[in-house]
C-alpha cells in the first residue's frame, strides 16, 4: 500500500466530469518494467476523510512488480485508455 497525493485532469483533457473524492475509487494504471514493456494493473484508492486529494493507493494483486515503485514516483490514474489523473507516491506503508 501506498501514501498518495492526487491530481485529475482538467475535463477538457479527457478527465471526468465529476471527480471522485471519498471512500473507494478503482481504476487501472501501467507499469513499465525494466525491459520497457508495460504492464496494466487494476488499483484501488481510498481517500482521506480530511483531504480528498490524499489517498492510500492500493494494487488489487499481490504479484504487482513491487520493485518499480519508488517514493516520488508518479502514476498515472486510467480509465480504459484515458489518463485521468496522477498519483504521486509520497510513501510506502506495507
């Protein structure tokens, strides 16, 4: 599990409409691994009671390639192939 600040993307740059901020939000996000190939990964993010653009990010399996996420990375948040929003790893808290 993952410390996150969010960002969406504005409407006119393939964001939604009404962007989600409590209780659970799921969507995918694509890795590249080490030989450059991506991957798709589904997430599931959890978001502060307080401030809705801080979450725990969550993969929703365990064989997720753990080793390419790295605090200050930033994700990117799709739904089929539209970016959005980010998440950027402020920490890990396995």
């Amino acid at each position: 599990m993952y410390n996150v600040n969010l960002t969406w993307q504005p409407v006119d740059q393939g964001g939604k409409l009404f962007q989600p901020s409590n209780g659970e939000y799921f969507c995918t996000t694509t890795l590249k691994d080490l030989s450059n190939q991506n991957s798709t990964w589904s997430i599931k993010l959890i978001f502060n009671e307080i401030n809705p653009l801080k979450a725990r990010l969550e993969f929703l399996f365990d064989n997720y390639p753990k080793d390419l996420i790295n605090k200050g990375d930033t994700i990117e948040l799709l739904e089929g192939p539209n970016i959005v929003g980010h998440a950027l790893i402020e920490s890990l808290c396995f």
